[in-house]
C-alpha cells in the first residue's frame, strides 16, 4: 500500500470517528437538555442530586445543565470542523446523536436512579412504569444508533 493510499485511508477513519464523535456529544447534550428542562424545570420530578437540601438540588441542577451545554458545544465545533472539511456523513453523525442520547438515557436510569439513588424520576409513585419506559427508550435509541452507525462504517466508494 502506498503512502498516499494509506494516508487517505487515515483521513476518511479519522472523518467517520469525528462524525459519530460529534454525534455522542450532541446526543448526550441533547439528552440532558430535555432531562434538566422537561423534568427539572418544567415538572419539578427531581433534581440532579436529591439527598440533601433544595439549594444543592438546584446547584447541581446548574452543574448538570452546564456538562450538557459544554457537551453540545464541543459537539458544534467537531461539526462546523467537519462541514468545512466537507467530511459531513449526516447518517453517521444521527446514528451518533441516538447512541449518545440513548447512552446517557441508559446510564441516567440503571447508575443514577437505581445504583447510585442520585435521583428517581418521580417520588410518591409506582416507579415501575416509568423505569420501564425510560429504560426501554433509552435501549430503542442504542439500537436505531447503532444500526446507522454499522451501516456507515465504511465510506461510500469514490466515483
């Protein structure tokens, strides 16, 4: 193999990576954006951090919201970069986003709500229902994520 031929080769791997990369960044910012404003906000459910006092609740809501937004951001300049670079394979980059959200969906409801006790999703309440359907989207959205991502592995051939 040549040079040139292997050092094409590395761009497009590195291409396909920074796609999906980007994706599991806005995918997980996504997926705390709605988590913090649909339960948070909005519904008052919980907080982040439910064993201690209303003010700490709300402070690591803040802490919460801001990982989100940190991760949404340095998802936005992966993307800009790869829009410049014309390297953008939307499919991969969606498939990223529905893995990234249905990782951190996944991750919120077995480690935080159930392992850790962080935080349930509501209080005073049969849990079951909402564990189940939490969950059962969450693993919907690893499957959709990574049936695109497996189907973009490779490039499409050059003309």
């Amino acid at each position: 193999m040549t040079s040139a031929r292997a050092s094409l080769d590395l761009a497009a791997v590195l291409l396909r990576w920074r796609n999906l990369a980007s994706g599991l960044l806005f995918g997980v910012g996504l997926a705390a954006f709605v988590d913090q404003t649909v339960f948070h906000q909005l519904l008052h459910w919980h907080h982040f951090y439910d064993k201690s006092t209303t003010d700490v609740g709300l402070v690591s809501d803040g802490l919460f919201h801001a990982f989100g937004w940190f991760a949404a951001v340095a998802s936005l300049f992966l993307f800009a970069d790869l829009r410049r670079r014309q390297g953008l394979c939307w499919p991969r980059w969606i498939g990223g986003v529905f893995l990234g959200a249905g990782a951190f969906q996944l991750y919120d409801g077995l480690v935080q709500h159930k392992l850790l006790r962080l935080h349930q999703i509501r209080y005073q309440v049969d849990l079951l229902p909402y564990d189940l359907t939490w969950n059962l989207l969450a693993v919907v959205m690893i499957i959709v994520g990574s049936v695109m991502t497996v189907r973009t592995r490779t490039p499409p051939p050059h003309p």
